[in-house]
C-alpha cells in the first residue's frame, strides 16, 4: 500500500510514481507508513523538564538569600540612622535614639556627620564630639557619652539639648533661603528711605548679606552704593535689628549713625 501523499495528504494509488492530485514524485521516503495515518509524520517536540525551571529559581534566589542575610545592619535602616551607625559605632536602636533627639532639635537632611578627636573630653566624662552638615548649616556638634546616649548638641555658641532635653531649635538660630530672600527685599526699602537718591541704590547680591537671628532678635548687615547731595557715587555700609518675627525694625544704623524713628 501506498498510502498517502507527503505532500497533499491524497491517497496515493497501487504502484503510483506521482501523486494524480499534486503531480508529487512518489517514493517510499515521502509517504505515510500507515493507511490514513496523516499524523504520523508530524515530529514531536520534547516536554521541557521542569528540574530545569526550578534549578534556575535555585541559582537566581539562593544567592539574594545569602545577600539578605549577610548585608550589613546599616544597610536595613534609614540612611540617616545607618550613617550615625557607621560613624559612631552604636547600635540600631542607639543610632535612632540620637536620630529622634536631632529631629526635636529641629536638625533634619544631615548630610555628613564625622568624629572630632579635637572635640573629645571637653566635659571631661569621656564623651565624643561629632560634627554634623545639613544642606546649609555646618557648625553643628553632638557630644555623646560612653552608651551613645547624647550628652549636648551644640550650634555655634547656642545649646540645643542639655541635661536630657531639647532646649532650643535649630531654627531659632537660622534662616531659610526665603527667608533671608523676604528679610533682605525688606531690609532694602528701609534703607532706601534714608538715602539722598533712593532711585540710585545698588545693593549687592544675597551672598554679601549677613543675618543673624536669636530668641530676641533679627539682624542683617550689608552696605548700598548710591548717590550723595553732589551727585557722587558713595558706598553705605548698615546694620538693621528687628523683632523676632522679622516685621518689625528697632534700630538702623548708617555709616554708624542710629536711627530708631525716620
């Protein structure tokens, strides 16, 4: 038998040499085995093993465990924690202790905080000084004792934390960028109004400004280029105080005369 047509699947006649439908040269390579058995030249695809797949979990999953479980502690925690980890040596629950007190300090984004061997034993009970960085402010300094518990937290010549408390904010003592952008547009037309030729005021960008801020007090400091009685272009230097709030001005004083009242 014959059988049928690799090619069209026809059945093929007795003793045919070509396929009387599609004109297909008939040998015994090219025709079914089996009467009627149109399948049996398909090739079967072998069934992927699924050993293969779970090998392949195994290689990709054990060796994150191993990471997991051997990644530093610093590495678990908040990047703020984990940096006073790193550089004071506590613990995580030490390291968030200190974390929580600079935040009732009003400190926040710490940037860089490093040990000071200068700062050391200042209060002679073996306590480590650290200075910290923020986004603007640099001179800020952590003393802890022996157990990583905060001993002070300085800023410049103001206390933040003494004796197991927070006793002043770091925003008592600083300024915003806004801020300093409100006290400077306001500091400005106050001079203007004391100048001989206020149309010809040239004050100098924010970065030549000082500021100065206490519980009591706002100060700025800077100077003006304008011109005097006879035309001439002279320079001014000024001091303004006002109010904590910064709205009200107690006392100006140009090229060191004072003036409390226009």
């Amino acid at each position: 038998m014959r059988g049928f047509c690799s090619n069209c699947n026809n059945k093929l006649k007795e003793d045919a040499k070509f396929c009387d439908k599609c004109g297909q040269k008939i040998d015994d390579s090219n025709t079914g085995n089996v009467i009627g058995n149109i399948n049996s030249q398909k090739i079967m695809k072998p069934k992927k093993k699924k050993g293969c797949l779970i090998s392949i979990l195994l290689v990709i999953f054990i060796p994150a465990l191993m990471v997991s479980l051997y990644m530093p502690q610093s590495a678990k925690v908040p990047k703020s924690i984990g940096d006073i980890m790193e550089e004071t040596n506590s613990n995580k629950e030490q390291a968030t202790q200190i974390n929580s007190i600079l935040e009732q300090c009003n400190i926040k984004n710490v940037k860089e905080i490093s040990h000071d061997d200068i700062l050391d034993n200042a209060y002679g009970g073996n306590e480590k000084g650290y200075r910290l960085k923020t986004d603007s402010i640099n001179n800020i300094v952590v003393y802890l004792r022996d157990d990583s518990t905060v001993l002070e937290i300085k800023y410049a010549d103001n206390t933040l934390y003494d004796n197991n408390e927070a006793v002043s904010k770091l925003s008592d003592f600083t300024f915003t960028l806004d801020e300093k952008s409100n006290l400077q547009i306001n500091s400005q037309k106050m001079v203007k109004d004391f100048l001989k030729s206020p149309s010809t005021a040239d004050f100098p960008n924010i970065s030549e400004w000082k500021f100065h801020k206490d519980r009591e007090k706002i100060i700025t400091q800077s100077y003006v280029d304008s011109q005097n009685s006879f035309g001439a272009m002279i320079r001014s230097e000024f001091q303004i105080t006002l109010t904590p709030d910064g709205k009200t001005a107690t006392s100006l004083i140009i090229d060191g005369k004072e003036y409390t009242n226009k």
